[in-house]
C-alpha cells in the first residue's frame, strides 16, 4: 500500500520512521514534508528576529519529535486496529503544524514584512501555550485500555523552548502581547502572500 498525499510519502507505510528537521544554527533543512527533496534554509536570509525565529525552530522541532515517536508507535499495533488510527491522526496533527511553520518561513523568504513576523509569533504563541501539550504523544499502553493520557514534553526540550520564548520576548514587545491571548489562523498567513 503506498500511502501518498500531496506528494507525502508517510513513513510509516513502509516501517521507516524519521525526523524531518535539520538545524545547526545556520542552516534549516526540512525533509519529507512536501516531498522527496529537502527544503532548506539560511537562517540569514529571514529578515526576522533571530531570537523569534530560534524559538519558532525550537517549536517545530518538537513537533518533528511528537511525530517521530507516534510514527514508532504506529507500528505496535494491527495494521486496521482503531489503536493504530489513533496514532496516524496524532502524527497529521504534528505534521499539520510543521507544515504551518513551514508555510510561515516560504512566505517570510518571499515576501519579508512585519506582518509575516507577527504572524510567526502568533504561531510561537498559540502553539506553546494552547497546542504543545495536547497535542503531545498518548501513552500506547493507555490507548489499549480505552483511555487517551498524553506524556508529557520532554522535560529538556521543552525548557529549551522556554527559555527561547523567554529570550525572544526581550527583543519582540509583539510576541509579548501574542502571549498573553495566542491565537493563530493558517489561513491569514495565506493570505499574506497572495498580497501584491
């Protein structure tokens, strides 16, 4: 069965579970979002704050780690068991916010304005405070039982992520704001680059 959508192969269709982001600080590169080539970035080319954007990155690469462990777990379970569904819809949920991120950071290379900045930590906000910890993996061995309990973030990740936000609220009085009542709309950041 090849799974495809859009292009996506799932990794899970063929027992090979893998992360998608690459950062070293200068370069991002993501693999298998959109596709079999990577798309890749030069951190110096986003004419947003870098401490916005490090935070952003250190969301998103949770999110390729909350995949990674719900694409290994998928394969615990029968291939038509309601338990393995459970775990191919959680890693669409991780996967729907990289592609989130990642339709930010095209739009940001393309089209650079204060807007897309905003946009970016509206994204930072709402997902670190109203979707990463529900959004977190559920426990298999809870699933087999009926129940749906989530881990919790890994605890170094997600100070990481803290102390990013923390960083990048020094340098953005927006991000602040966007902290205090985080809301997000995809279709806002398309929006944007339809703009002219």
């Amino acid at each position: 069965m090849d799974f495809m959508i859009k292009n996506v192969r799932w990794p899970w269709d063929n027992n090979k579970c893998t992360t998608v982001i690459n950062y070293d600080g200068a370069n991002l590169k993501l693999t298998g979002l959109e596709g079999p080539n990577p798309i890749e970035f030069k951190i110096g080319e986003f004419h947003i704050k870098r401490d916005v954007l490090q935070a952003a990155i250190d969301i998103a690469q949770m999110y390729d780690l909350f995949a990674f462990r719900n694409c290994e777990r998928i394969n615990q379970f029968p291939e038509n068991s309601p338990e393995r569904t459970k775990f191919i819809l959680e890693t669409h949920k991780s996967d729907e916010r990289l592609l989130e991120f990642l339709a930010i950071l095209r739009i940001a290379i393309a089209r650079p304005s204060d807007e897309i900045e905003k946009a970016l930590s509206d994204w930072i906000a709402f997902t670190f405070i109203k979707r990463l910890r529900e959004e977190a993996p559920i426990i298999p061995e809870k699933v087999r039982t009926g129940e749906l309990v989530r881990e919790s973030p890994p605890i170094e990740e997600y100070n990481q992520i803290k102390r990013s936000i923390t960083k990048a609220k020094l340098t953005s009085d927006y991000l602040k704001q966007a902290l205090e009542g985080p809301s997000f709309d995809i279709n806002k950041v398309y929006t944007m680059s339809a703009k002219e």
